[in-house]
C-alpha cells in the first residue's frame, strides 16, 4: 500500500514560495507567501517552516530573492546570503544549500533561471532522496514492530516524503508497522503539533505521549526500535538533533533498544570533527514559561531552552541515509562515503 501526500510544505509558485504556516497547525492550515529574502529569514527563524531539510529546500529560493534584490551587486548578494544563513545555527542543510546556490548564482553571472533550476533541484533531489531513505529504512523495522520517534520529521520538515517518519510510512505502507508512539516534544510540540497531525492524515495508528513517557515505554520493552531524524551529523557521527533525542538514545542503549537516525547526506557536516562543535541554538525562554499563548511560570524565572542536543554515535546503531545505513566505526563509514559523494 503507498501512502500519499495531500500537502506540501513548500511549494514556488508565480506568485512567490508558498509555505505552510507550521506554527498553526494543527488546528489551522493556512499559508504564508514569501517574496523577498526577508520574507524567507522570517519564515525560518520564526518556524513558519522549521525542520533541517525543508530550511534547505525554503534557503535556495531565498538565495534567489537575494540574487534579484542585489541586482548585480556580488557584495550585497553575498551579505543577504550570509544573513539567510544566520536565520537558525544548527541544522547545516541551511548553509548547505545556500552556499550550493550562491555557487551557481556566481558561475552563472546571476542568471535566475540557472538560480531558481538550482533551487527546484535541491526540492526534487530532496524528495527522491526522502524515498530512497523510507525504502532502505524500512529494511531495519520488523513486521509487527512499534516504532517511537521524536519530533518532526515527516513532509512537514522536509521537501515532501521526510526521513524518519518518512521511514516510518515506507515501513507502514509494507506491512511492518503495528504501531508508532510520537513524543510530544516540548517545548514548541512538533511532535504533538505536526507528526501527530501526519500519523492521524495518513491513519497510522499511533499514541500520543508526553516526552517523560518514552523511558518507561522503552524500559518495559514496548518499544521496538526508536527512529527520529538529524539536523547535523559530524565526521565521526555524532548527531545534533530536536533536544530529548540523547535522552532517549540513552535509555535504548541501556536496554538495549535499536536507535537509529535517518537523514540525508545532505544534513552530514563532513568538515565538522565531532558534535561538540555543533552550534546548538538556544531559544526564547517564552518557549518554555508559555504554551502556545498561556503563561505556564511566573513572570522572572530564569529559562535555559536549547533547541537541540548532540547524541554520540556509541549511542546510535544505525545512521538510515539515502546512500545505505552507517554504522559503527562511523568516522570510516562518513570518510568513505564523503568519497564517494565527491564532496
Ligand atoms: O526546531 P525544528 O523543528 O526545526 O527541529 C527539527 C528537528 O530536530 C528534526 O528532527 C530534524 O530537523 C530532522 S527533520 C527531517
């Protein structure tokens, strides 16, 4: 059974790049349009679209509003770009594709057709990527399991399809899947929000857990194996991803839970030695002392509210990318593969 998409996150049309408003959803499905570089900065830093690969996708239009905005200028081009690049620090698909862009923004003397082509390529590479990603995924799920992921990384977060959960509805979509538990995700809820909202559109059937449920779950060997995604992946494989991820990987290691995280190459920072040199981004602490627009702590509470945490790769059994599943020793299987990818 293939299951389909009647959404798109993002989507250029004449009239400019069409973007679900994720910080509605679920109780709204509404769009944004954006027509200016600006535009797409907000869309990103305010999560209007968030999740590593759909910024990558969202970031090459916004290089070609920069490209029209500059008009011939190369040094105000590159400092819009240098500024979309500043929109979230830690998902590296975002300086990725600016800097893929750009590249042909300059070797093509500012053409917008060769930009806006170089731009659709990194949407429909995404997507196929995404595919590739389910099919070798699912491999590693067994008929009958229970699968936990954490945040979102459905179509929502990606350019269509998404990774982990992308993986997740491949695997579904064959047969293995009995069932998926989504953390909630707090603080900004992605998997409350948006995986929920996907599991319930494409009726998988899943539970709902606050993030503080997941331990218990896996402790009582409820959990067959935890899938989520990446929003950079260092050359030995360390993995910065939604904070709560190396919380869990802990408890799988310590009972012995498979822990994979599926993402594509283009969310691995080969020039990255290792995860503590990931610049993880801290939030607003309104984040924290608000659910959506009701006060949950008192006025003058101090908040620490990073966005991600670094899992290391002894925690991780399995990196599910486009071009096969790494493993242990990860800084041979990244090196080798940067190889092959020429990059
Ligand atoms: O802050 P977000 O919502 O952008 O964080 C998203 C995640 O952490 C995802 O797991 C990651 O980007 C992979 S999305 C396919």
């Amino acid at each position: 059974m293939e299951l389909h998409e009647d959404f798109k996150a993002l989507e250029m049309k004449e009239d400019g790049l069409v973007l679900i408003d994720q910080r509605l959803l679920p109780t709204r499905l509404e769009y944004i349009t954006c027509r200016t570089s600006e535009d797409v900065f907000y869309a990103i830093r305010e999560m209007v679209v968030r999740g590593a690969p759909a910024i990558g996708g969202v970031a090459g239009y916004g290089v070609l509003f920069a490209a029209r905005e500059a008009r011939g200028d190369s040094k105000r081009f590159e400092e819009i770009c240098a500024h979309l690049v500043d929109a979230r620090p830690t998902a590296v698909n975002l300086e990725w594709a600016v800097k893929r862009v750009a590249a042909v923004a300059k070797a093509s003397s500012m053409d917008l057709d060769a930009i806006r082509s170089e731009a659709d390529a990194i949407v429909a590479e995404d997507i196929a990527m995404n595919h590739r990603i389910g099919e070798i995924g699912s491999q590693v799920v067994r008929p009958g399991a229970t699968i936990l992921t954490h945040c979102n990384t459905g179509a929502l977060a990606t350019c269509g399809w998404g990774t982990a959960l992308g993986v997740i509805k491949t695997a579904y979509g064959q047969g293995r899947v009995a069932h998926v538990y989504a953390d909630e995700t707090r603080p900004r809820l992605q998997g409350a929000r948006l995986t929920a909202w996907e599991l319930v559109r494409a009726g998988i059937p899943a539970t709902l857990i606050p993030d503080s449920a997941a331990a218990t779950l896996i402790r009582d060997g409820r959990i067959d194996c935890v899938i989520l995604g990446a929003d950079r992946i260092t050359a030995d494989g360390d993995v910065a991803n939604k904070l709560g991820t190396f919380a869990l990987s802990v408890v799988c290691r310590r009972y012995g839970v498979p822990f994979y995280s599926a993402a594509p190459t283009t969310t691995i920072d080969f020039d990255t030695p290792d995860g503590s040199m990931i610049p993880i981004e801290e939030r607003d602490g309104g984040e924290v002392t608000h659910v959506g627009e009701s006060q949950v702590a008192p006025d003058g509470i101090d908040v620490y509210n990073p966005s991600f945490d670094v899992t290391p790769h002894e925690n991780i059994t399995g990196i599910i990318t486009e071009c096969g599943i790494l493993r242990e020793p990860y800084d041979v299987a990244i090196a080798e593969l940067r190889k092959s990818l020429g990059r």
